[in-house]
C-alpha cells in the first residue's frame, strides 16, 4: 500500500513522542500490506474500526490515539485523514474527514 501524507505522522509524534513508535510500526505494516478490503485489516488488527466510505479507524497505543484512515483498494493507496486523541476524535465524523 502506498501512504498519502505521511508528514501528518510525522507531525503528529513531534507533538506526542510516545505515538512515534507505534506509528512507525503501523505505517511499515501499511506499506507492505495488501488489503483488498477492509476484512483483511479486522484480521490484523481486531480493534480497526470501518466506519463506511472505505474509512478506517485504528487504535495506537492502546486507544491513546485514534488514526483515520481512507483506503483506496483498488489501487492501494492509503490516505492519512486524520491522527490524534481520543477527546480530538470525538469531535470530528470519522466517516466525512
């Protein structure tokens, strides 16, 4: 999979050090995936979270931080939407970011 916007990563854990390993670690995962739909993502990681419009929520750092994703499968590329807390993510509709 191809990751679009990855510099939201980055940003994200200048801000949050703790999230910087974790997100290495998904974003290096996400690159050598091949999801064709969001089933073989819940095999994964069991606590994503489809959310409709190919948009898929992920858990880091044991729910500390909540990661939108959109998820072209077709042709394999990942669009970061949105990373941050969880009181941030209750604030925005995960199916629209």
């Amino acid at each position: 999979m191809w990751l679009i916007t990855r510099q939201k990563l980055k940003d994200f854990w200048k801000k949050h050090a703790d999230a910087e390993e974790p997100l290495t670690v998904w974003a290096k995962e996400a690159e050598h995936a091949q999801w064709t739909s969001s089933n073989d993502i819940i095999t994964r990681y069991p606590y994503a979270d489809p959310v409709g419009d190919n948009r898929v929520v992920f858990n880091i750092k044991g729910k500390k931080y909540r990661l939108v994703v959109k998820i072209h499968y077709n042709t394999k590329v990942v669009y970061i939407r949105f990373i941050g807390t969880h009181a941030e993510y209750n604030k925005i509709n995960a199916e629209t970011i």
